[in-house]
C-alpha cells in the first residue's frame, strides 16, 4: 500500500439543460483521465435545475461510475452558484472547473495539472480566439474587460472565463468567502497566490444554445461591477459637478454675451431649465444605482443559502454540511 496516494483531481462541471451532450463530454473526458495515470479523479456534475433530463443523464453515469459524483440543486440558482455548489461538494487535491458544453476543451487538462505541478496555485484558461462569438458580444466583452481592469479589478485576467484549475489552498480561500452576490472571476482576481494563463481556442457550441443570454449578460456585468466597487455611486457626484461647472460657464457665456450687446431673452431662465432638467436626469439615475446596491445588501443581510440541494448520487447526503462558508468558522 502506498503512503503517497495519488494527488485527487476533482472536474467541477455544473450543467443547465445539457442532457444531450454530457455523454459526448464524459467520451472526451474519460480516456484523458485513464491517460493521467499519475492522478485519481473525481466528476462532479452540479444540475443547475434543468428542465430537461440532465438529472438522470448525471444519476446514470455515476451508478456507471463509481468516481463520477452528482448534486441536483432544487432549482436554477445561476451558474456562478452551481459553481460553488460543485467546490462545496468537491475533495481534491486539483480542481478543474469547466462546462460541460465541450466549448471548454478536456484536451486542456493535462496542460492546467502541468502548470499546477509546476508550482502555480492557479491556471486561467484564456480564449485566444473569440472568432465563435457574434461581433457584439466581442465588442461588449472587450468593453467590459476594459472598464473592471481599468476601475474595479486591476488584476482581472481578461477573456479568462470560469475554465481554470488551481490547487486545495485556492479553494480552502475560496471557501471563505461567504457573499452572496458572486463574481468568481473577481474572486480570483482578489485573492493573490501565484496565477499563470494557458491559451486556447473556445469552440462553438455542438448542440444546444447558449444559456448567456443579453438579460443573463447584462445581470452578469452588474453583479461583477457593484459586488467589486462603489464607482457607480461616485458617478452621481462627478455628474453633479459637472453640471454645476457647465451651467456656471453657460451663464458666463450669457453674461458676456449680454456685456458685448447681444440680446438674450431671460437667459438665467435658459440656465435654470437646462440645469434642471439634467440634475433630474442625474438623481433618478443615481436613485436607481442605489436601488441596485441596496438590493445587494439585502441579499447579504438576509443571509439566505447560496443554493439548495435536492439530491445527490455517489455523495453523502450530509456532504456539504462539512463546508461552512462563515468566516468564523476559519
């Protein structure tokens, strides 16, 4: 019997409505597993309340395989908390995060574990090519990137999505943070450690659509800026100034044009509804940004769980209960 068991990989793949493609996933992916002969593996698939049948395509592998774990969340809590959900119920020495849509490629595995042995803590997979991509979710992302990397997170990798490995003392950090507006990219940006990128090209989806839709996207980019930074709020007050500077130059303008002989009906009326009606402008659009934080500090005021569980195969149905997410439990 060894004394050094083999270091535990565990494949964190949270799926929404992906029954017709987890076989062909689980294809790629065994013969990977059965290669890396110098590791034990672990699948765990997180249903992210699909309404099609991923949970029994997930229930079927794992009485096929004994390491292929599943967790079937009550409903559809959203992909960063499946996510979480699969680290709370994962036990490796590695972890892989990945979709199980096959646009992250398996055949990246090997690469990340090398990085990994290499000493980095964490391996960013980064797209390359976003050729796959519709030209205004190319331009949006570059937009995005740009504007977190720029104001909130300095240290973001850009175009790195959720496809990343890192080692147990990234996810025992990971597991600290107890909020519940997540962004797990700008988690990792946050947390330090030693980060290394690994290119690749994301491939088009092989059946199916996508589950980002411009609503998804749009919910994605608030909660990643607002659970980051407090620059939205900010903005009221540079709006506010710089409208006071331009009326106090509009009013100039008019004084001096007054002074030269020019005849300007009521100007200082011209002054008052210009400012006016911007400054009306202004506060409902702060009043609204702060609606969007306050609603966020509610969601953590209230303390809710991140998901609920509604079954699990090849888990003990207590398993996540040994994972405590309140930062005094550390």
């Amino acid at each position: 019997m060894s004394l050094n068991p083999s270091p535990l990989v565990s494949i964190v793949a949270p799926c929404h409505n992906e029954a017709g493609l987890i076989d062909a996933f689980m294809a790629r992916l065994l013969p990977l597993c059965a290669a890396l002969s110098r590791f034990r593996f672990e699948i765990v698939f997180v249903d992210d309340g699909s309404s099609d049948a991923t949970e029994a395509v997930i229930a079927r592998l794992c009485a096929e395989h004994a390491h292929v774990k599943g967790v079937a969340l009550s409903r559809n809590f959203g992909h960063q908390r499946a996510i979480t959900a699969g680290l709370d119920f994962c036990a490796g020495d590695y972890v892989i995060v990945m979709d199980a849509d096959l646009q992250d490629p398996p055949e990246l595995i090997p690469n990340m574990l090398g990085k990994l042995e290499e000493g980095y803590d964490v391996v960013h997979a980064v797209r390359a090519d976003r050729t796959v991509d519709s030209f205004c979710k190319r331009a949006t992302a570059k937009l995005f990137y740009a504007f977190m990397r720029r104001w909130v997170l300095p240290d973001l990798v850009e175009n790195a999505a959720d496809f990343k490995g890192f080692n147990r003392r990234v996810l025992d950090a990971l597991r600290r943070y107890p909020e519940r507006v997540q962004f797990l990219r700008g988690l990792f940006a946050t947390l330090g450690f030693r980060q290394t990128t690994l290119p690749f090209v994301r491939a088009s989806r092989v059946a199916g659509e996508s589950k980002y839709h411009v609503r998804n996207v749009l919910r994605f980019a608030r909660d990643a800026i607002m659970s980051n930074t407090a620059l939205p709020l900010r903005a009221g007050l540079y709006c506010g100034l710089l409208l006071i500077v331009a009326a106090f130059g509009y009013a100039a303008c008019a004084g001096a044009l007054a002074a030269s002989g020019v005849v300007i009906e009521n100007p200082l009326l011209h002054v008052v509804i210009a400012l006016g009606g911007a400054l009306f402008g202004t506060t409902f659009v702060l009043l609204g940004i702060i609606g969007e934080y306050l609603k966020c500090l509610m969601l953590e005021v209230k303390q809710r769980p991140l998901y609920i569980v509604r079954a699990t195969y090849n888990l003990p149905a207590d398993a996540d209960r040994n994972v405590s997410r309140d930062p005094g439990h550390w």
